[in-house]
C-alpha cells in the first residue's frame, strides 16, 4: 500500500512541549537582543561624542599613579568662553521631552529617567511594562497551561541570560551605551527581569503541583518533583531576600543569601531539568567576564581617615587619574575584621591633573548612615584620639592610616557640563560628593587647562544644602579661590539646615550661607532669566536685560536625597517647555545612589 501518511487533526495532536516551548524560547531571546541591538544603534552618537573628548577609555582599566604626571598650567591670560550656541530648533523640540520628567513626590518611577544617553527614547517604565507584555505573551500564546505548565518553565530559564548581563558591573554595555551609563543605571533591568523570570517560575511550579495533587500524584519523592520543588523554593529565597528593605537594612545577609542560594538554585535546576543547561552557560560567561574586568580594576592603597560630625573623610594616596568627575568606586576598608565589605562611594575631586584641590589623592566621604559607616567612624575617632594622646599631638590634625581596597571606577555623569554655557549643580547632604567632584572638573578645565576642550562654560550656581559645612569647606575654597579673577562667573549657596557654631560656616569666596531649606525651581530660575522673579513671575519692567542669557543650553545635574532629585526634574520640567528654546536647551542628570 502506497501513499502519504494519515495526518492527525489539530485538536486531537498531543502538544510536545519540549519541542514547541524551546521556539518561544528563543522568540523571547530574539526580542530582547534585538531591542538591545537598537538601543547601542541610538547610542552611537553618544560615544562618537564621547571617543572624541576621551572619555570612553579613559578610566577602563581603573585608578593609576604617576605616569608621567606634569601638572597643567595655572595661567589665567588665554581662557576665554567661546561662544558657540546650541540649536534653537533642539531645545525647542527637547522641551516637550521633559514633560516626561513629571513625576510626584512618593513615586518610584518617571517617564523620563532613560537609559539612553543623547536621544532618550527609551523610558524605564515603558522598558518594564513592554518586557513583561513580551513575557507574558510568550508565556499563554498557543500553551495549555493548566495541562502543560511547561511554556512558563522554559521562559523563567530563557530569562537568565538577561538577568545576569545587568547584574554585572563590568560588562560591554556601559562601554558601548557612552558615559553616564554604569551598572547602577541599568540595574532595574536586572530586577525587573528577575521578577519576570519569578513569574514565569511560580506560574510553572504552582501548576505543576496542583496537578499533582488532583491526580494524587506525589509532589515529593522522585527526582524531578523534589528538585523542582527545592529549585522553586531556592528562587523563592532570592527573591524575598532582594526585596528593599533587606537590601537597604540588612545588606550584609542579602549579599550572601543572594550569591549562595543562586549557586545552588543553579546546580538544582540542572538536577530538575536537562533544558536548563544550556541557559547557564551565558550567566556563567557573563560574571565570568565581570570578575576579569575587576582584575585590572582592583588596587590595594594606602588610605587616611579624618572623622567628623557624622561623616569621615577618606584620602586615598598616589591616585593620579584613571577617573572621571562623578564617578565611585567601590571601597573595602581593612579595619576590625569588616574585609569582606565593600561600599559604593562617589569620588569628591578630579584627576590631579585638573583638579584645583592640591592634593595627589582620592577624597570620599562616608557618611554616618548604616552600621558599616557608623563603625568606621567610631574606629577612626577612636584611632585618632589614640594617636593624638601617643605622640602628644592635637587630635583634629591627626589622620589615621588604614589600608584599602578599591574597585572601579563606575557611573559617571551623562553630561559633559563644559558644553553648556550655564550649569546648575544641586546636592543635599553626602551627595555633595557627587556635585563637587563635577565642580572642581569643569573649574580646573577652565582655568587651568584654559578651555583647551573648547568649554563653553561662562555661569555655574552650586547649592548645597548640609547640616554642618565643614565636610567639605576647604575644597570649595581651593576651588571658588581658582575660579576668581577668570572668565567663569562661579556662585555658591549653602543652605544651612542646623547652624550649630559660628565656625561651621567658614568664608568661602563668592558664596552666600541662609539657614533655609533650597528651592530648586527658584535656583532655575534663576539661572534660565536674570530679571527678579516673584512667586515665579518675572518682572516686566526689567525684560529688556534678557538678552543676558546666552543661548549655549542649561546643564542641570541634582544629587542627594531622592526627594530633591525628584524636585530637580520637576523643576525642569515644569519650565522647560517655557525656556528651552530660548537658551538653546535644557540637559538634566540626577544621581541617587539606592539599593
């Protein structure tokens, strides 16, 4: 008997989940690198721009000493601000773009927080409910799932690659998506997919053990249920054990509850399942490469502790360069057995060959927050009052010497603030480290280096509001002092929250000191309008002085606490749509640190 063979019907065909779930696999995969893919393209003028000022390789290799170090020139004769304008036509269209930034206080997420550099067009709220739409449409399309819960199995595995690239603090991307752009930028990547592929985990292993039981089949016993089950429940601990307040009160337990319960989620998984295999390679390449990248990036330094009123000042010496303003590093402090720790920490200064701070060294500052911080400082007050009784010495001019540790640098700030004629900087608190590390760049890049980069930079405003000035009074001297007498018009406001003595608020040149909370909508405006301003109205009879403002664009950079970020891009927000096409464009960056 000859002929082709009888094809079975479609509903009556037994669906092979083995073969039909590993395509969605893949189309899940296909997805995910391809918007990738896209993201690098839009990025690419980014880093054209970034290649040609040097900052992509700059610090790729980390923190390094001598090198030929010649300090630069310190003459003030030759600098003068070009007068290079910005587009009309950008920051007219750019001002709708920061309707985006709209955001209440309270709320975790804006629109216009992106992880692209120039063109913005990828939003974190629209990356995260587009991923799980992905995910989720791979997961039910065409799959029966109260039968077969396989589909949600195979897509929690598919996940993995994605969710260990944006964990990795050294990887391609940062490189390739341009300055600004660390792994504390794109770590929401990693949560968010890592609560996807837990959907995806849960949707399978809440199926497959209700089947179990309504066919009274065991659930624990054979191999594959009881490594499901503990895979399940390991993934289930990585999960609880991630969530905020663990990571923020509990951070120590989070570490190794994370890196211990992956580990052996990894070897049950395998147990469970041979599918998972092959979905393990790319994580493992991935931390792989991470840990080679920290090689060249670790350096053990000689370090000196100065306690002060809740912050200790850290010196990290023989540090010459290999960073850019903006940028942390991560800090192991070797004191009383706390080695295993380490800490994000923005660096204060420029490289020594522009900064304006006399000093061939690293300045942090920690602040008294957790209980890392806490012991340092009472470690370092209690080896400088040591000292002082030892050699006889006054104990505030004692530091105390440590040995450290440091990884990175990593971040940075997205703006290059030297393009813009008119900078506004804004920080609260310890964020101050961030602000005043891109203070003293673009003041040494302007009076020492005299412009060479072409900086267009003629009025910066740098707020901060503190509680006890001194934490970083004498490098706002060196600084406001280098800037004097130049073409930069520099003007300092520090809003004093608890004025506790009379030499808690030093003379600093051109600087004002209220004990008054910051208002960054009036600091803007300010900046974006000369004429005075009342309840945000500008005076009339004063409009023809407007002509003052250049049109070179508006370089706004905000650190601290979240809520004054937050109130940072409202601001702009609120008056870009107004101003920006005036002043050829407003640029925003804002930094907060959060676990």
């Amino acid at each position: 008997m000859s002929g082709t063979p009888p094809v079975i019907p479609p509903q009556f065909q037994i669906y092979d989940s083995y073969v039909e779930d590993p395509k969605w696999q893949r189309l899940y995969t296909e997805i995910w690198a391809g918007c990738l893919g896209l993201t690098v393209v839009l990025s690419l003028p980014t880093l054209f721009r970034a290649l040609r000022a040097g900052r992509v390789f700059a610090n790729l290799f980390g923190v390094w000493e001598g090198r030929g170090y010649m300090p630069a020139p310190t003459t003030h004769g030759r600098e003068v601000a070009p007068t290079k304008k910005h587009s009309r036509t950008l920051g007219f269209l750019s001002s709708f773009r920061f309707l985006l930034l709209w955001s209440p206080l309270g709320v975790e997420l804006n629109l216009g927080q992106s992880m692209l550099s120039g063109l913005q067009c990828l939003f974190i709220v629209v990356v995260v409910v587009l991923y799980f739409i992905v995910i989720i449409i791979c997961i039910v399309t065409h799959a029966p799932l109260i039968d077969n819960p396989n589909r949600a199995g195979f897509l929690a595995l598919a996940q993995l690659p994605i969710v260990f690239l944006f964990a990795a603090k050294n990887s391609l991307l940062p490189l390739l998506l341009g300055p600004g752009n660390g792994y504390e930028k794109l770590n929401y990547i990693h949560r968010w997919s890592g609560r996807g592929m837990f959907l995806g985990a849960v949707i399978h292993g809440s199926l497959w053990i209700r089947n179990h039981i309504q066919y009274n089949l065991p659930t624990l016993g054979p191999q594959k249920e009881t490594s499901g089950v503990a895979a399940l429940t390991l993934f289930c601990i990585v999960v609880l054990s991630s969530l905020r307040p663990v990571r923020i009160y509990l951070r120590q337990i989070f570490f190794y509850m994370h890196v211990l319960t992956t580990v052996s989620f990894f070897v049950t998984i395998c147990y469970h399942t041979p599918y998972a295999r092959p979905w393990i390679y790319p994580p493992l390449a991935f931390y792989g490469l991470d840990l080679l990248m920290r090689l060249f990036r670790y350096r053990v330094k000689d370090a000196f502790l100065t306690p002060m009123r809740d912050m200790t000042i850290i010196h990290i010496d023989d540090c010459d360069g290999g960073w850019e303003a903006g940028q942390h590093i991560r800090l192991r402090v070797f004191f009383e057995g706390r080695v295993f720790e380490s800490h994000p920490l923005t660096i204060a200064n420029a490289p020594a060959s522009i900064s304006c701070v006399t000093s061939h060294s690293i300045v942090l500052g920690a602040r008294v927050a957790g209980d890392w911080t806490r012991a340092l400082s009472k470690y370092a007050s209690g080896e400088q009052e040591r000292i002082a009784s030892k050699n006889e010495e006054k104990v505030d001019a004692v530091r105390v010497p440590v040995h450290v540790m440091i990884d990175g640098p990593y971040g940075g700030c997205r703006l290059d603030l030297g393009d813009y004629e008119d900078v506004l900087l804004v920080s609260g608190g310890a964020g101050a480290t961030f602000t005043l590390g891109l203070l003293d760049d673009l003041v040494g890049r302007i009076v020492r280096h005299q412009r060479t980069r072409g900086e267009r930079t003629r009025r910066v405003e740098f707020a901060w509001a503190v509680h006890y000035i001194q934490w970083f009074a004498p490098m706002l001297m060196d600084i406001a002092d280098a800037a004097a007498d130049s073409s930069l018009d520099l003007h300092i406001s520090i809003f004093v929250t608890c004025l506790c003595d009379s030499e808690a608020a030093p003379s600093i040149p051109n600087s004002i000191v209220t004990s008054m909370r910051p208002d960054v909508h009036n600091l803007l405006v300010r900046i974006l309008s000369p004429t005075p301003v009342v309840d945000g109205l500008e005076d009339e009879s004063r409009k023809s002085v407007e002509h003052v403002v250049g049109q070179g664009g508006v370089g706004v950079c905000a650190s601290g606490p979240e809520s004054l970020t937050r109130e940072a891009a409202n601001a702009v927000a609120r008056l870009a749509p107004v101003h920006a096409r005036r002043v050829g464009g407003i640029a925003l960056h804002t930094e907060v640190f959060s676990l």
